[in-house]
C-alpha cells in the first residue's frame, strides 16, 4: 500500500505552528472579491455565495493537474458563484511530492484532494482537515441524503473517530473489468469456449502451438495483461488467489498465505514457462492491449468492458474478421466463476482548517449532488459535450465521440469525472460504450459474478484505524508489500524454484508481522461493518 504518513503529523504541526488554523491560505479570496466567470443570478437556486467567491484547490488526479478553465467548472461557477484555482502549477505531476510540499509550507488549499483516502483522514485527525458533519446536517440537503441513503457511501466517508473528513467519490455499480478472448481464432482452430481454469489452459496452449494469427510463426502471446507492472492478479485470481488482502466468510485473509496461493503459484509457473503467459509480463505496462492485439498476437485477457470492446471497431480493417468478444469467468478449482476486479471510488474532498468560508465550501460540495451538478461532474456541459434523447438517455457529440483520441479522454479535457465528491454514474460510460461492451457488462451483472467483499478507494484499502493501529499496519506492510512482489517475480521469471523456497517465504512473512497485520485489518474490517 502506498503510505506517506509516517511524515505527516510533523509536517501538519510545523505548518500549524506557522500559520494558525484560521490563517487564510495563499491565493484564497474573500467573498468580497469578484471571481472572473462567475456570472450567477441573486435568484439562482444553485449559489453557495451571495457574492463570487474563489477556493484554492489542490488536486492532481492521473498526474493531470486541476484546470479551473475546464467547462465543467467555469459553469458551475455560474451557477454556484464559487471557482476554484488550482494551489499548484500546472506542470506539477507527481501528486505525492507536491501533497506533502503542501503540507512543510504551512499553507493549505481551502479545499484539498489526494490519491489517499488514510492519508486526508490522517490529516482531519492532525487538524488540517475539518469535519464536516454539522456543516453537512445544516447546509448541505441533497448530500446529507445520500449519506442516509446510500451505506457504502457512508461507510467509505466516515472515518473510525466518526467524523467525516472527506466527501468520497463512488460508482453506483459494481461491474468493472471482465475476460476477453480472440473468438477468431477460436473458430478457427474449431475450439469452445472455455468454461473452466482448466479448459483455458488448453485453449491458451492452442492459441500458442497452432499458429491461429496464420503468418507462420509462434509468435501469438496467448495470455497478456495491462496491468503486470502493477499486479499478478490478473493470473492469481483464476484459481481464487490474491497477492493482498481478502475477505473469506467474514475474515480478513492475506492472500498469500493461503493454500489458493500456493496452487495459483504452480500452475502460474508452469503457464509462464509453456510461453502461455506474456513473457513481458512485468515490463510491457499501459500500451499491451494496443501492441499485442493491434499485431494480431494477443489472444487473452482480463480488462475494461468499455475499452476492450473498442478494439473490435479499431482493428476491423487492419485484421479481417478479428473478433475479440467478453465472456463469463472460468470456473476455478471449487467451480465458481469470480470476476474480482470491480469498480473502485477515489478519495474525494475535504475542507481545510484554513478555508476563510466552509459554509460556502460545503453548499459548494453539495452542489455536486443535485441533478444539475451530477450531470456536469458524469457527462459534462449539456450542448457541448452531450444531449439528451426523447427517453432520457445521454448521446455525446461529435466533439468527444469523432476524434482520434477516446471519448473518455476527450471528456477528461472538459473536466468531467475529476476526482471530486460525485457518484460516478455508469450512463457516462455507457454512452461511449458500444454494444460489445454493453452486453459483456450485462453478462457480468446479471450473472452476478462481481465479489468485492473488502472496500477499497484508488486500489487501496479503505478501512479505517486508529492512529496507534496506522502506524504499526504502515511499518509492517512496508516490508512485506514489495518483499511478496519481489518473490512473485522470481518465481514466474525463474531465478527462484517456487517448491523450494515457499515454506521460507511463508515463515518471512510472519517473522515481518503479517499476523498483526491481518489482525489489524480484521478489527478495522469489523468496525467498518458495524457502522
């Protein structure tokens, strides 16, 4: 997991000591000020100020730093009366450094976001963040009901002390990434559809033996991943294994020191030495999609509904008859079929102790769940970027869906699906999204095969711990995290014999403490459920 926290609390407690709680941060303008695009009527239902008002705002989301002139923020300037500047250079990029630069320099944006969700609560608890419950109950309606409404959201928002800190960015769905396979190639070969680990075994042994890109090599990398320079999961989830933490009948597991583990190993040894498994695994990164099926090479793998659908209109022309459909989730070892990848939130925003106006801030943060905020923070500015059809379903213009680049990069260039407090609705995607996409997501929800038993915010844990707890989970897992990636690579790769050497892993990892730290997390997992 990633951690900054062990600098935190000296770095909040310098910046307090020079500035004072109430000090204002650098860049804020009082409510006196005229902010430039705020153009809201005295009547408007939607203002948070009576005059223009400007919050600083840290946030760099993906390495994209906030643009105030993004469309969907300079309207809701318009209606709200509030915008926001960015409280760092638009060149900055890694979040990490600029968070904590943020915090040594003693001035604090008004409003801050951050890849963390620990980290911001760390913060609130330091008093750099403030709560927001009583702001909540009396200023801000339409936010205080989701809350009431929606116990994931609660839940993901309330940190262990039982204040709220940061307002969270969540999915209404569950349904994320599902397995996809070369059905060309397939038919070609005159094989099924694989039902079971074991049929896929066979069938990726087919795709690399029987040439079916026909050019004559044995070239075809029968099972490839996006995601390998960040996780094995893609792999260890066939036979119901995991490198990290996991939810089994209530209890909290570490999945590498379970029996699944140890059979994932075996046969994830074996498939990498047969040449079935991208020998690039660890290396090929974000472009192997576009490399390994752009080259008529890749024939399996586990990815985005939407963006894995894409592929099937890009390489039309290229590869005559290429077919590269979704398909249920082979049945593991005890015959389930899981899909353990789903959609995960993002942290949200805060209010910080040196916000000049947080009752302004907080109608502004509950401005985002209204219909009229959710539909510029989902879909953007409506004429612009899409319409509405008779029935009320969303169409995009030709501005995000007839361009050389994706529709979600497109979308991202106006502000839409920043990483503020919003409910991300699945109509955004499904709008871009062509029929594969939409019946492979329909398969996946309606067979219900999405398990996400743990919560999580950004690929992390969103469990919530006391500061004693905090601090001994980091140090531990700061050892044994990239100890277990290390061992995974060495076994798959070969410099190190699986067989031999996994009693001694196992004994490594308790003598680095991974039962306290499952310990840890099973009290923090309970009280998470008990809220």
């Amino acid at each position: 997991m990633k951690k900054t926290r062990s600098a935190l609390s000296a770095m909040l407690a310098a910046a307090l000591l020079l500035t004072g709680c109430g000090a204002p941060a650098a860049g804020s303008t009082t409510s006196s000020e005229t902010s430039s695009g705020s153009t809201a009527s005295a009547d408007s239902q939607y203002l948070c100020s009576e005059e223009p008002i400007t919050f600083t705002f840290f946030d760099i989301f993906d390495n994209i730093t906030f643009d105030p002139s993004w469309a969907v923020f300079q309207e809701a300037a318009k209606l709200t009366n509030v915008s926001l500047e960015s409280s760092v250079s638009q060149s900055s990029s890694d979040e990490t450094t600029a968070f904590n630069l943020m915090l040594s320099s003693g001035n604090l944006a008004d409003i801050i976001s951050y890849v963390n969700m620990s980290d911001l609560e760390k913060l609130g608890h330091d008093g750099g963040l403030i709560p927001l419950n009583d702001l909540i109950d009396e200023y801000a309606p339409h936010l205080k009901q989701v809350l009431e409404e929606n116990d994931e959201f609660r839940k993901i928002a309330t940190a262990e002390d039982g204040n709220i800190y940061v307002i969270p960015k969540l999915q209404s769905i569950d349904v994320a990434e599902g397995d996809f396979i070369r059905m060309d190639w397939l038919e070609k070969l005159n094989l099924e559809v694989p039902n079971t680990v074991d049929e896929l075994y066979t069938v990726l042994k087919a795709f690399r033996e029987q040439d079916p890109n026909g050019n004559g090599l044995k070239d075809e990398i029968p099972f490839f991943s996006r995601q390998g320079t960040k996780s094995f999961n893609d792999v260890l989830n066939l036979w119901d294994a995991h490198e990290d933490f996991y939810v089994r009948d209530g209890k909290i597991t570490y999945g590498p020191m379970e029996d699944e583990f140890k059979l994932a190993m075996e046969n994830a040894v074996k498939w990498y030495a047969e040449g079935l498994i991208d020998p690039e695994w660890f290396t090929r990164g974000s472009n192997a999609r576009d490399v390994l099926l752009g080259a008529n090479q890749g024939g399996y793998c586990n990815d985005w509904f939407s963006s894995n659908a894409e592929y099937n209109d890009k390489l039309a022309e290229a590869i005559p008859g290429f077919s590269f459909l979704p398909i249920a989730p082979v049945e593991n070892q005890n015959g389930e079929r899981i899909a353990h990848t789903s959609r995960v939130g993002n942290p949200g925003w805060g209010i910080s102790a040196q916000c000049e106006d947080p009752v302004a801030a907080i109608k502004y943060f509950d401005f985002w769940f209204t219909d009229v905020g959710n539909d510029l923070c989902n879909y953007g500015v409506e004429g612009v970027t899409y319409t509405r059809n008779e029935d009320g379903s969303i169409q995009y213009t030709d501005a995000i869906m007839n361009t050389d680049k994706t529709a979600l990069s497109e979308l991202r260039n106006y502000g839409v699906q920043y990483r503020i407090g919003m409910i991300q609705d699945y109509a955004y995607e499904e709008a871009w999204s062509n029929d594969i996409a939409k019946e492979g997501n329909k398969m996946y929800e309606e067979g219900g095969y999405v398990y996400t038993p743990i919560p999580q915010l950004n690929g992390e844990l969103a469990l919530k711990y006391t500061t004693e707890e905090d601090s001994e989970y980091t140090k531990i897992m700061s050892s044994v995290t990239p100890y277990v990636t290390e061992m995974i690579q060495k076994w798959v790769l070969g410099s190190e014999d699986f067989a031999s050497t996994y009693d001694a892993f196992i004994q490594s990892l308790k003598d680095k403490g991974i039962e306290r730290a499952i310990e840890i997390n099973q009290a923090a997992y309970d009280r998470y459920m008990a809220n």
